[in-house]
C-alpha cells in the first residue's frame, strides 16, 4: 500500500507538470498574441463583428463535445479545432489566438476545476497557434484565390490543429487515469480519422459560404450540431458494441474452477469493463478481500487486514439472476464521484450474476477436491496406526517391481501375531487398538527409511524391503523386525507379550506384487504351522499351484453338474428394519472340497476360459430368484458382482440384457457391483461397457470403497448409481474416529453425487444405530442374516419381525413417534433414503 502511495504521488506530480508546462507556454504564446493585437488592433466594425463572432464559434465549438468516461474522469470529444480553422482562415493569428483563450474560457469556467479550465485554456491557445503558423508558413491571405488554394493550406493546418490537440491531451488524460499512453491513441483511431475529415470538410464548407455571402455562415451552427449528433450516435454505438464484446469476455475468463483464478481475473477484468480506479471482491462465507486494479492484484486476505482506501464506491452483491445465494460483495472504487450509465448498470448485474456463479463453481470444486484428497488419504493409510494400507503397499510395491534395474534384492516380510484374539476377548477392543498402535510404532522404528510399513488389517502387518545386496539378508532384517516386538507391552497396568510369525517372500521374476505378497502368506503360514518365528517361502512346500490346477480340471464338471450355486445375504432400510434388495454370493459346492468361495476359485475361473459361462450360470440363478420374490410379492432388486474380466467382453452388456429379457424382469432390478480395486485400473478399456449397461437400464455399484483407488475423476467417469461402505469401516467406526470420519465423507459425496450409499458389515445394534444416525439408509450384515438360499430368504420375509412381512429386524423407532434426531442425521437429506433404490 505504501509503495501504491508513493506511484499516486509521483502520478500526480509528473500531471501537475505537464499541465504547468502547457499553461506556461500558453501564456508565452497569449503573451505574443497580445502585443500583436495591440500593434494591430481591430479598427472597425467589421473586425469588431469577426471577433465576436471568432468567440461565439469557439464558445460553440467546445461546448458541442461527445462525453467519453475513463475511470473517475470525463473526457471530450469537442469541435474547437474546426472554429479555430475557420477563424485562422479570416482573420490575424493573433486575434484567433486570443479569441481562443476568451471563448474556451466562457464556455469552462462555470464548469471545471481551474486546473481542467486553465489546461483547456492554455491547450487550445497552442493548437490556435500552431495552426497559425503552419498557415503562415504556407503564405496563406484570405480570400484565397481557388478552391484548390484554399483546400491545400487549410488541411495541413486541420492536421496540425488536430496532432497537437491529441498530443497534448492525451498525456494528461493517461496520467490523470493512470492508465497508458498508447491505449488512448490506439482506442477508436478509425472513428477519429473519420470525425477529423467530417469536421475538416465542414470547416472547408463553411469557409467556402463565407467567400460566396457571409449571411450563409448562420448555416454552419446547425450543421455542426447535425453532424455532431450522427457521429456521437455512432460513437456510442461502436463504444457499446465493444462494451458487450469485453463482458463476454470477461465472463469466459471467470469459467474457471481455481478459486484464486477467478478472483484475480474478476478484479482485472472489472478494472477494465468499468474502467475503475480499483475493484474489490469480498467474500462472505470464507472472509476474504481480494482488491486490485488492471494491472493485477495489490492485496488479497483478511477483511480485517485490508488497508484503508478512500474514494467514491460502487456496491453490487453477489447474488444469482434469482436474487439468492449472496456470497460477497463487488466494490468498484473510483477517486471521483461517478455515475454509471443504464447500460453500464445492466453490465455490472451481469457480470456480478457471473462472478457470483463462477465462485460458487470454483468453491464447490475446491470442495469437492479436499474431500477427495481425504479420501485418498484414507483409502491408502490405515485409520487405526497410520502405517500405508493394503492397497498403498500393492501400489508401491508393483509400481517398485516395474522400476527395478540395480537396486538391489526386494522383499517382504508378512507377520500375524499369535492369539491376538484372546486380547481383545480378555481386555476388550479398546486394549487391542493400543497394542496394533504400539505394534505398529515399534515395526516404523525397526524398519528403515526407504521400507514401507502397512498394515493389511486385524493383526496383520507387511514389511516391504528394497535394496537388499543379497536374499539371504531378508531373514536377517526379518528376525530384527520380530525381535522388536519381543518386548511386553504395558496396556492399563498389565504388561502383555506379544508373539508374532512372519513370512519372507523375495521378489519373484514374475507374478508381480500379488504374486510376492501370496508367497509371503504362504511362508508365514508355514512359519505357524512348523511353530517358527520366521520362515522363508520355498516352491517346494507351496501347494497353492497344485490345487489350483485340481480346480482348474474340476470346472468343466462343475458347470455341466451345476455346482455353483447362489446364496442371497439381504440389504436393509437402516430405520425400519426393511428388506429393500439383496446381494447374490457365489458358492462352489465341491464334491471333494466342500464349499467353496469366490476368493478360492475366483481366479482360476478367470485364467480358464470358461468365465462367461459361469458369469451366465450366476446370473441366470440371481434373476430366478428376482422373480420368483416379485411373483411372491416382494419386489426386490438383486445385486451380483461381476469380475473385471467380463468387462473386457464387449458382449457382456448384450448377454447381461438377454438374461433380463428372459427371464420378464426390468433392468433396474439388476445391479452389477464392480471391484473397485480392479476394475478402475482398467477404466480405459471398460468405459464403454459400462455406458452401455447404463444406458440398457442396469443399476451399477461401486464395491469396498474407500480400499481402492477411489477419486472423484473415477466416480465421474464410472456411471455407477450406488457405492458400499466397506466393512472395514464399519468394524471400526466404534472405536476409530477416522474410521467413522472416512464414512461421513462416503456419505457426504454420495449425497453430493446423488448416489445411494450402502454401509456392509453390519454387525451390531450400535453399529446400525450410529450409521443411521450420520445419513447412512442401508445396510447388510449379520445383524440381520447372514448369506441363505433364495427360498430360506423367502420364507424368512413372510415371516417378517415381529409380525411385519418383508423386514428383518425390529425398527428404530415406533410408527408415528416423535424422536429426536442427532444433527448429523438432520443434515442428511430426505431424497437419499434407500427406499429409493428401486427406482
């Protein structure tokens, strides 16, 4: 502020300079004027007639001006050039000189400040006299000779008049706005040409009239008003055509969503539009000032903070066409009193509607951009401990394997501690939270700055190790880890030993991340089973490969002999204890190995070419069921999950809408619920699957999320209509503060995005008490059944709870009750029920 103080300054003293200069060589020239005036005074009449009439044209000639506003300032655009050509033509420079300086003076005094009367005095005393000598040069006499004598010598004093006009006013006014010089002289030059050769030729003309009769100059007067009122009608037509071009503009440059962005393009571009001395933004919702003027922004933070400013306001809210949704305020500050024109008016409402929207765009988006980093953060870190997740340690470790060249030996160390369930059977789940806390700190503490420490869940820890200069160290750094922990742990005065077993894998040549972490898995179950603190992976004992080549022979059969089969766990109305769908769950009903879930075939169904075939099977049993609930009388939607390979068949959506045909049921009765973890890193590949099972009608669900790669780029490019809490979260919501605050930003960006939001897992009355409580509609989980046949599924909503078909549990509140709601549950909306669901 001091330093735009010190500009004010100078700018004013450099002003008062110029227009002292002009004054001071004004007077010289009126100086010079006077004593040839007195040497050659008018001596008759006639004389005294042309004198008079010298002061009435120039009087007539400043006083018909087209107004033009820069910033506090009014500027014109006058005919005094014209009178003083004319007057030169017929009569001594030193009487249109002097005649300059009384008419300009008569038609200003009332009107001006005597520094604007003095600088109009002395200015056009100058051009006279520089007109005059360009005349004088050109040995000019009146009457001339011919038409062509006179046309020559007068334009070239029209000339002069006119370049000493511009450059003597423009100067002044660039300093007086603070504005640039070649702006002015570039700003409508065509208009001006044009205005010079009119007033040239009117001057021509009325010279000419007076050659012919003299009586015919009283028909000057009203040409030049004529003519003066066609130019300034077309001036202002060309002034607001720019003015509109320079508001849209102005609001192409707002469609920004960084927030700084727009502000500093709305203090810039108002600065311009208006043509202000500065502009200020203030922000009500967040306090904020941003001031500034066109040459960029001066001040931006706290309204407390702001320097005191003075001058003339201008005020406008921000508020939308509607009148709503008042964000701030725009002040457009002037040094002078100023009143805007309607049509500037009309513009600043617009563009305060503009700015108001862009910055309700750009604070939403900022919005929007917090919560997905908290999200992100989230679903990479573990709530509990802080250390990376399951998810971070696939990210990094695969993205490491790819990158490897010499860095040394990658491994990793797996490790489960033993009986950790007696803890929290014995002390609760409160003791257990601290001893994975001080688990986990002490493994941060062992592990050295370039290894990544996650936890996988439960009492499940992994150790990523790089730069190894040989494998055998990795059991050597393995022993150091579980040595830390040999330590007992002090939980409320009991001092608890902690046991633990790890698995060491060393990065294989290929198979990746996954691959390393099943080998690890693998090593640590041995390690438990040979009753070891360590055991290190070896493909000699690893009978996962071979098992999998069994399922492998088996599924041919399994398919043929319709093994598969589906169980159906339901999804409840959190609040009234209703079945609203239900999720469709694989099973493999082996001959020889039982029952069999997803994650033990899963893969090899993939790898084996038969994955339509058993997508087709799973389908077909889900839809059955659909049908034969809604021939029952219980509507339900069916949710079945569908493996990321099947999006890459692009038949998969015809096949999904055939089956639907089939079997008479709508498509919004099927939802398909994609893995979030794999299915977005192939997002290039299943775009166009997913659009079209969309806009076939079928519902689509985000799975776990939160333990993917969850963000907002994702979820506004898969078009699902629903995402599920996963159970994680919900396990720990009752004693993780950020557990429960990952759900409330689930929820917020579902209601944010329009999306139905389903917690899993519940287990618990509390659990659906709590869930309800913060927004959440729906929920599954034990609490109220676990995964049954269609028909048990069936039979158990005819029979209802407590007499009331169709719900599983009891409600939360009685019909027609009054309760009283927590205020997270009254910030949710009412539009968000699950009830919805079926749409």
């Amino acid at each position: 502020m001091v330093q735009t103080e010190r500009r004010d300054t100078g700018t004013d003293r450099r002003l008062l300079l110029l227009v002292g200069l002009v004054v001071v060589f004004a007077g010289l020239v009126g100086i010079s004027a006077t004593y040839h005036t007195i040497i050659e005074p008018p001596d008759s009449l006639r004389d005294a007639a042309t004198v008079v009439l010298l002061i009435f044209l120039i009087a007539v000639g400043i006083t018909v001006k087209a107004p033009i506003r820069i910033r506090s300032g009014t500027h014109y655009i006058s005919w005094t050039e014209t009178a003083i050509v004319i007057g030169l033509a017929i009569a001594p420079v030193s009487w249109v000189v002097l005649c300059t300086g009384i008419g300009v003076a008569v038609s200003v005094a009332r009107r001006m400040a005597s520094i604007k009367m003095f600088f109009a005095i002395g200015k056009n005393m100058l051009v006279a006299g520089g007109a005059g000598v360009t005349l004088g040069l050109l040995d000019w006499h009146w009457p001339p000779e011919s038409l062509d004598a006179m046309a020559g010598p007068l334009a070239a004093a029209y000339i002069t008049a006119a370049l000493l006009d511009e450059v003597l006013a423009i100067p002044v006014i660039a300093l007086a706005t603070r504005t640039k010089v070649l702006q002015h002289f570039r700003a409508n030059w065509d208009l001006r040409l044009v205005g010079w050769a009119v007033r040239f030729l009117v001057a021509l003309c009325s010279l000419v009239l007076l050659q012919v009769d003299s009586l015919l100059l009283l028909a000057v007067p009203p040409l030049v008003v004529s003519l003066h009122l066609a130019y300034s009608a077309r001036f202002r037509s060309r002034e607001e055509r720019k003015a509109w071009q320079r508001l849209a503009q102005t609001t192409d440059a707002l469609n920004d969503v960084n927030l700084d962005a727009v502000l500093t393009s709305a203090v810039i571009r108002a600065s311009e539009l208006f043509s202000v001395d500065e502009v200020e933004v203030e922000l009500h919702g967040r306090p904020r000032l941003v001031r500034g003027n066109a040459d960029g922004v001066t001040y931006d933070g706290s309204v407390a903070g702001a320097p005191a400013t003075t001058g003339s306001v201008i005020l406008t809210a921000l508020e939308g066409h509607d009148g709503t949704a008042d964000v701030g305020e725009l002040r457009l500050r002037f040094r002078g009193p100023v009143k805007l024109s309607e049509r500037e008016q009309y513009t600043l409402r617009t563009f305060t509607s503009a700015l108001c929207t862009a910055v309700r765009n750009a604070s939403a988006y900022e919005e929007l951009t917090r919560v997905a980093a908290e999200h992100a953060r989230a679903a990479a870190h573990d709530a509990l401990t802080g250390l990376a997740n399951r998810r971070q340690l696939l990210e990094h470790g695969t993205e490491l394997l790819a990158n490897r060249h010499a860095d040394g030996v990658t491994a990793l160390v797996l490790i489960d501690l033993n009986h950790f369930k007696e803890v929290n059977d014995t002390l609760g789940h409160a003791a257990g939270d601290r001893v994975l806390i001080e688990v986990a700190g002490r493994l941060r503490r062992e592990a050295r700055t370039d290894d990544m420490v996650a936890r996988l869940g439960g009492d499940e820890f992994a150790v990523l190790i790089t730069g190894l200069p040989a494998p055998a160290i990795a059991a050597h750094r393995a022993e150091g880890l579980l040595a830390a922990l040999h330590e007992p742990i002090a939980i409320d005065g009991m001092r608890i030993s902690v046991e633990a077993s790890g698995g060491i894998a060393v990065a294989p040549g290929s198979g990746g991340m996954p691959e390393l972490l099943r080998r690890a898995d693998v090593a640590m179950y041995q390690a438990k089973r040979s009753g070891q603190r360590t055991a290190t992976y070896a493909r000699a004992r690893d009978t996962a490969d071979v098992g999998r080549l069994a399922l492998g022979g088996d599924l041919p059969r399994a398919l043929t002999q319709h093994e598969f089969t589906v169980n159906f766990q339901p999804i409840v109305d959190l609040a009234t204890g209703e079945v609203v769908a239900a999720e469709a769950l694989a099973r493999w009903r082996h001959p020889d190995r039982g029952n069999l879930d997803p994650l033990r075939f899963l893969e090899t169904v993939e790898r084996s070419g038969l994955l339509p075939a058993f997508a087709d099977a799973v389908l077909d049993q889900s839809l059955i069921a659909a049908g034969d609930w809604r021939d029952a009388g219980f509507d339900l939607p069916v949710a079945v999950n569908v493996s990321p390979r099947s999006l890459l068949d692009p038949r998969f959506p015809s096949a999904v809408v055939a089956r639907l045909r089939a079997h008479d049921l709508p498509p919004d009765r099927l939802f398909l619920e994609l893995t979030e973890t794999l299915t977005i890193s192939q997002l290039e590949v299943v775009d166009q699957v997913l659009g079209q099972l969309r806009d076939a009608g079928v519902r689509l669900a985000l799975d776990d999320f939160g333990t993917g790669y969850s963000s907002l780029s994702v979820l506004s490019r898969i078009p699902v209509h629903e995402l599920k809490i996963d159970r994680g979260f919900v396990r720990d919501m009752e004693t993780s503060a950020e557990s429960a605050a990952v759900i409330r930003s689930t929820l917020d960006l579902g209601r944010s995005l329009n999306l139905v939001v389903v917690a899993e897992g519940v287990e618990s009355e509390p659990q659906r008490r709590a869930l309800w409580e913060m927004g959440c509609t729906a929920g599954q989980g034990h609490l109220f059944a676990r995964p049954m046949p269609s028909a048990r599924l069936l039979a158990a909503l005819h029979r209802g709870s407590g007499g009331r078909p169709g719900t599983l549990a009891p409600a939360l509140h009685d019909e027609g009750s009054v309760i009283r709601l927590s205020p997270n549950r009254r910030a949710s909306r009412k539009s968000d029920r699950l009830p919805h669901l079926p749409a």
